[in-house]
C-alpha cells in the first residue's frame, strides 16, 4: 500500500483465541496491537506454538501476535498529491 501511496492501517478485528472457536468473536473497538491478557492468553500463545512447524517457511518467523489474529481488515487513505 505504501508502495502505491497509500496511508495504511492494518486493524485486527478478532483473534483465534483465547480457545479456538470456528466462528470468533469480533473485538469491538478493532485494535492496531493485541494485549496479552485482553486479547488474547497462554492457551492462544500455546496453540501458535504447536500450530507453528506446519506453517509455511515465510510464516513460521512472524511474532505470535500476528498470528494470533483470527481477521483482519486495511484501511487505506491516498495520499494527496503535489
């Protein structure tokens, strides 16, 4: 988005935790950064940890934070020109 010239923010609108749940929970208001003990605790930490090896090469470094983020949604702003 930068690239294109855009002004962008990456909110996380539900997390995967804290107990996996085939329909998760959407956080009201939507977060920049997840809050260890708010957004998420150690059994969604311990989830990431077993889940982890089978990701692919390119995801398996990511912060457990950002793969703890169950949705996701971008909102963008162009820049102004000139």
């Amino acid at each position: 988005m930068r690239q294109m010239g855009y002004d962008a923010k990456l909110h996380i609108s539900c997390t995967i935790g804290p107990v996996y749940r085939a329909i998760p929970l959407e956080m009201r208001p939507h977060k920049l950064k997840l809050e260890y003990g708010v957004d998420y605790d150690d059994q969604a930490v311990e989830l990431i940890r077993q889940i982890r090896p089978r990701l692919q090469p390119a995801y398996r470094s990511l912060p457990d934070e950002d793969l703890l983020s169950g949705s996701i949604f971008l909102s963008a702003r162009k820049r102004a020109s000139g």
